[in-house]
C-alpha cells in the first residue's frame, strides 16, 4: 500500500463496512456475509485493473493508483488477525475455569459426536474425490470446522449468547478449536514433509504443551491478573487488557498454534476476574471494528474467477456437510438437554464454516509441490475459498430464519420421534 494512498484505502475499508452494516440492517440479515462480499468487490482481483484517477479524471492520486484494495496490505493483513483475536477472545469471556472443567463431560460427547459425524464425512467425501489419504485429511479439516469467528459474532448480534442454546454451540466450538490446534500443526507437517507423520510429532508436542501451559495459567494466574487489571482508568484498563492478550496470542502464532486458540484461553482466564464486565463493555467496539475487517479481509483474498472450476465440488460438499452439521448439532443440543426446538436451533447455528478453513486451504497452498501435487493444492485453495463464502452466507441465514425454520421443522420431528404420521 503506498504512503500517499494509505489513508484513503483504510477509509474506503471503513465506509465500505458502515455502508453495508446499514444495508443488512435494513435487510434483517447479519452483516458478516455483506462484509465478505463486499471485499470480494473492492478486492484487487475484481477491481485491480481500474485506473482510480484516470476512472473519474482528478489528478489527486498519483497516476496508476488503483481503485482495489490490498488484502495482502500490512494493515489490513493484521487488522484481520486482530479481529480473530478479539473475537476469541470474548469467546473465552463466555467460558471461565470452573464452568468449563463443569462442563467438560457435556463438552467431550458433544464434540465428539460432532468429530465423528463431520470430520468422518470429510474423509469419506475426500477420498471419493482425491483417491488420497493427505487431500483427504485437509477437505476433512475443511468441511469439520466451524466458524468460531463467524458463529460468535451471529450469537452476540442475534441475541443468543444469553440463551440455552448458547452453551452446547459454544461449548462444541470450544471442543472443535482445541482439535484444530492440534490438527494445524500435524496437516502442516504432513503437507511440507511429504506426507511423514513421524515428522509432525515433535511440532505437536510443542502445541500440546503450549496449550498446556495456557490451561495451567488460567487455573493459577487469576490473582495476578486482578492485580494488573486493578485501575480507575478506563484507558489503562483497555491497554492493560491488549497489552496481555496480543503478545500472548502472537507468541502462539510464532509457534505454531493458533492464535485464536490462544485469545480463547486469555479470555478464559479474564473471565474468572471481578473486571470481566467492565472488559466486555470497554472492548465490545474494539472488537467490532477488528471483526470488520477481519470479514473483509476473507472478501479482499477470495478470487471470484476461482469458482467456475469448482462449482460442482463446492456443490456436493455443501449438500452432503450442511445435512451433517444439522444433525451433530441437533444431537449434541439433546446431550446438553435441550429441548427439540433449542436443538434444532443449536443445529442451525453450527452450519457455518470460515476462517479455519481458510487456513487449512493455505496449508494445502503450502504443500504445492511437496506433499501435494500442485493442481491438487490449488483445486482445494479454490474448493474452500468457494465453500466458505457459501456457508458462511448460509449458515448466518439459517440462523436469522431459524423461527421460521423451526416453527415448520419441530413439529414435524416431533411427529417423527412419537412414531406417528404427520396430519399431511
């Protein structure tokens, strides 16, 4: 991004996300599918090519400046990792110690059901795709992992994050982002190694004993955060909060571990602090406009001419993993003790996959030519660029519609689990 036009493309950024935050707003529907195509519009692979001064004839801009934006752009790039942050972050918020070691046993079986369901399906479909175990084993990560980013910023602008049907969904998320720490590191040694497992093993002891290293501290460090978070400055008490989360969630990253992963624990361990409410209510906007960018981050490095060669793939595995998510989310709202229509949502609200998958796709990147035949590599670049952009606009519509959905759907399931005939 050039000096002289820095300013004006973070401008743009930011009123390009204002103005389609009142388009949703108008429209009903959640605004993180507006951010991801609106970045897809200002992005260097659609607009790229026009001329800005030359466009609207001013000699404002230096000659050559381009209309797009740069995803790959210093700012934008970490704006974006801010919001995966942050959004993770108030995740953990949600999740203190002691809730969660109460509900590790609900956790375990609902994750675990959700494990088997989705991530079985991915292989099975990968394989029926690719003939191979490693393409496989990435389109399974891909298809499993829902939007922990997305998802958390549906349940907060919908109103759920109160409800009952909160705790199995956050609660599932938790579980599947515990397993793509791990899964990161093992499909990214796979991918660079040439496919040798053996490899991987060392770089996942490093993760697990990160990981472990977070838990001990958000069962130990609660005493020491009190004292750092002490202060009647809502400025200190901000900085004080960032200044312990980022370098935190950066050190994970220069690891190997996820820094969502991280964020999630930091924020786990400021929720067993007296400042827990004051820190949501301070950090809300901070969040909300790394979020943004974040969204239209996806947007900025998705190329649309991607999808034609993909369409059909993208097309089955939306049919054959939308079903699977309903049904593991549906089940794992009945392990929680949910009632049919709280299930049903809990299903709806796990459709939705997103950055995770993103990632993974820049493993597959990654391996080109190394454990992964190039073409192999970009067709699941393309695959999961494609997908997430599908179901990231599905699974936020599911939950907007979820009423209406479940207001035909329950009874019916209702009927179906008596044994008994529907009156039609």
């Amino acid at each position: 991004m050039a000096a002289e036009t820095a300013l004006i493309d973070v401008g743009v950024l930011f009123g390009a996300a204002a103005a389609v935050g009142v388009l949703a707003t108008r429209l009903g529907q959640s605004v993180i599918p507006f951010y991801i195509l609106v970045g897809m519009l200002l992005g260097t692979h659609v607009l790229g090519g026009i001329d800005f001064p030359a466009l609207v004839g001013l000699d404002v801009l230096p000659h050559g400046a381009a209309l797009a934006l740069d995803g790959e752009s210093e700012f934008v790039y970490l704006g974006a990792e801010l919001g995966i942050v942050m959004l993770l972050f108030f995740l953990g918020l949600e999740f203190n110690v002691e809730r969660l070691l109460a509900s590790r046993d609900l956790i375990g079986k609902a994750g675990a059901v959700d494990l088997l369901i989705n991530f079985g399906a991915g292989l099975a479909l990968g394989y029926l795709l690719f003939g191979a175990f490693l393409p496989a084993f990435l389109l399974a990560g891909i298809v499993y992992i829902s939007s922990s980013a997305i998802i958390t910023k549906s349940l907060i602008d919908l109103g759920w994050i109160a409800n009952d049907e909160a705790d199995p969904m956050l609660g599932t998320l938790v579980f599947e982002d515990l397993f793509i720490a791990v899964y990161l590191v093992v499909a990214t040694a796979l991918a660079l190694g040439g496919g040798d497992v053996g490899a991987a093993v060392g770089e996942v002891a490093v993760a697990v004993a990160f990981i472990a290293v977070l838990l001990a501290g958000v069962h130990y460090a609660t005493p020491v955060l009190e004292r750092a978070l002490d202060t009647d400055s809502h400025e200190f008490l901000v900085l004080r909060a960032l200044g312990i989360t980022v370098p935190i969630a950066g050190a994970a990253l220069a690891i190997g571990v996820s820094e969502a992963v991280a964020a999630f624990f930091v924020g786990m361990a400021f929720a067993s602090t007296d400042h827990v409410t004051e820190i949501e209510r301070l950090l809300e906007p901070v969040r909300d406009v790394f979020a943004a960018v974040f969204f239209l981050w996806i947007g900025l490095a998705t190329d649309p001419a991607l999808f034609p060669g993909v369409a059909g793939l993208v097309a089955v595995a939306v049919l054959a993993t939308t079903p699977t998510k309903l049904v593991s989310g549906y089940l794992g709202g009945r392990i929680y003790g949910l009632d049919e229509r709280r299930s049903v949502r809990v299903g709806l609200g796990m459709v939705t996959r997103g950055e995770f998958s993103l990632i993974i796709a820049s493993v597959a990147i990654a391996g080109a030519g190394s454990g992964l035949a190039s073409d192999t590599a970009n067709a699941i670049n393309a695959f999961a660029v494609g997908y997430v952009l599908v179901m990231s606009v599905l699974g936020t519509t599911l939950m907007g519609y979820a009423g209406r959905i479940e207001e035909r759907v329950v009874p019916r399931l209702s009927e179906g689990l008596r044994g008994t005939p529907t009156d039609d």
